[in-house]
C-alpha cells in the first residue's frame, strides 16, 4: 500500500503549521509573560507606596487636627480670661463713678 503524495504534503504541511504556531506562542509567551509579572509587580510596589503615603498623611492630619484643637483650646481660655478683665475693669469704672458722685 502505497500513501499519497497529496496525503504526504497535507501531513507535513499541517505539522509545519503548528510547529510555527507553537514558535509564535512559544515567542509570545517568552515575550510578553516578563513584561506583564514586571508590570503587576510595579503596580503591587505603587499599591504598597500608596498605603504607606496613606498612613502617613493620616498620622501628620491626626497631629494637626489635635494641635489645633489644643490651640484652640487655648484660645478659649485666654478670650475668657481676657473677656474676665474686661468685665472687671468696667465694674471697676462704674463703682468709681457711683463711688464719685456719691462723694
């Protein structure tokens, strides 16, 4: 029994094909495979900078919120104290007058 010529071709011309298709996936694998782990692992690196970044702004807020509420605070206490002499210089003044025309 005798195999075809055509049959022969066909045959090698199939294994010709895949074997440049699995050259091309082969190449496409070898290529592209480093280039996307080396782009998800400088994305996972940002992520990571990202969250320390975060962490840190919200440890400088948390600082400056208390250091304004301190100041504040303080602010407070010397507007009252302030508004207390105040108050006590003009109680002062009208006992001095009352105490004037009563004399």
């Amino acid at each position: 029994m005798t195999i075809p010529v055509e049959f022969l071709y066909v045959n090698y011309g199939i294994q010709a094909l895949l074997l440049v298709a699995q050259l091309i996936l082969f190449l496409v694998f070898k290529n592209a495979l480093p280039s996307y782990f080396n782009e998800k692992g400088k994305n996972l690196a940002t992520k990571e900078d990202i969250g320390e970044i975060t962490k840190k702004v919200e440890e400088v807020k948390k600082s400056f919120t208390t250091q304004t509420e301190k100041l504040k605070a303080n602010l407070q206490l010397l507007t009252n104290i302030q508004g207390g002499f105040l108050q006590q210089e003009i109680n002062s003044i009208i006992d001095l007058n009352e105490k004037y025309f009563a004399w």
